[in-house]
C-alpha cells in the first residue's frame, strides 16, 4: 500500500538540515519544542505578507538564533535596522507572554532568498495573494506555473487548490502540473508548501511542489 510522505521530512539528512537545531537534556527538551512552535506560529501569522520562506531556530546553551528567509529582506530590516530590532522585541514580548523560556541572549537574523520564484512557500503564498484580491484562479494558477517553470533548474511544477472555487456552494479541486516530480527519488530536490487564501466565504487550501533538479554528492 502507498503512504502520503511530507517530502521535506522524506528528505531529512539525506538533503535537508532540521529547522531546529539544538540539543537538549529531557528536562528542557518539552520547553525549548513548546517555544520553537509557539514563536514560529507567532511569527508566520505577524509576517504574513513579507514573502517569508523559512523561521530556523538555533540554540546553544545561553543564546538562541532565530534565522527568518525572506525574498524581501528591506521590507523586514526596515530603515536603519528599526523593522528588525522591533521584531526582536516583539518575540521577547510574546514569550514572556506566554511564559516561554526566554533566552539570556537572541540573535535576529533576516538572510534573502537568492531564488524566489523557485520556492515553494513564496510562489504559494504569491498564488494566496492573488486569489484574494479575486482574480480568476485558473488564471492565477497558470501564471504562477509558467512564471516557474521559466526559472533555470526547475524541472517540474505543481500546483493544487482545494475549497469553494470561485464562491462555488460546492468545494471542490484544481490541479495544475508541469514538467516531472519524481516524490519517491531521495536525492530529487523537490521544496513542497502549504498556504491558506483566507476569503470571505472560507479558506482555499494551496498546495505547492516544485522540483528543482537532482542533487548527488559532489553538489552538496
């Protein structure tokens, strides 16, 4: 029988780094997860809109580093450095808040995407913002996948939507692939992401795989 495998995790040290990356006795352990997921919802609701791709952790035993991938890294440094020091202060706020372990010292890094359109998490929430400002979902889907599939070493695209198309009574899908993804192939780079266009008659569910080649060994 097949199984559904999420295909960053299928490719967890073969290609792909954890996004949290720290050690950590059993005492400290349900701590530091329970302040890993709670910052980074935190910070994938406040950042909706800047074209955020990752929100890495790493930790060493006084600091914590906080890694967010943006293709528009301006939009979020703001002038001077001001966007990022008060995104700084607005997660020290938000753990204490919560009563989360606060680290003695965080370190906010904001590093740019070099290849945007080739990014699973940014061309899905691209086609979010497109279905919310109501333009025709074929259209959008069409345009992205093209848009894609343009960019040197990508191989395959595919992009699925779930929900009341168009305001329909009736949820239904659309699909939409290009090129080849082979899903079972350890060393095939393929970047996957979810998104949500929030509309007025409900949540459209967004589904993105891109491929971008294979990776042997000697590339790593």
């Amino acid at each position: 029988m097949s199984k559904i495998v999420h295909p960053y995790a299928h490719r967890l040290v073969i290609l792909r780094d954890w996004k949290s990356r720290w050690f950590a006795t059993d005492a400290k352990f349900a701590s530091y997860l329970k302040t890993d997921v709670l910052v980074r919802e935190f910070l994938q609701k406040k950042l909706r809109g800047f074209y955020v791709s990752s929100i890495e952790f790493e930790r060493s035993q006084k600091s914590t580093h906080l890694i967010v991938r943006t293709s528009r890294p301006g939009m979020l440094i703001g002038r001077s450095g001001e966007g990022s020091i008060k995104l700084k202060n607005d997660v020290l706020k938000f753990m204490k808040k919560k009563g989360l372990t606060v680290p003695e010292e965080l370190k906010l890094d904001i590093v740019e995407v070099p290849n945007p359109e080739a990014d699973a998490h940014i061309v899905a929430y691209t086609v979010a913002e497109g279905l919310e400002k109501r333009m025709p979902y074929r259209r959008v889907i069409k345009q992205t996948i093209e848009k894609v599939m343009q960019v040197r070493g990508v191989s395959g695209a595919r992009i699925v939507l779930g929900g009341r198309l168009g305001g329909a009574e009736i949820a239904r899908g659309e699909e939409l692939k290009r090129g080849s993804i082979p899903l079972q192939t350890f060393r095939a780079d393929i970047d996957f992401a979810r998104e949500k266009a929030h509309m007025s008659y409900g949540d459209i569910g967004i589904k993105v795989w891109i491929y971008r080649g294979q990776i042997f060994s000697k590339d790593k």
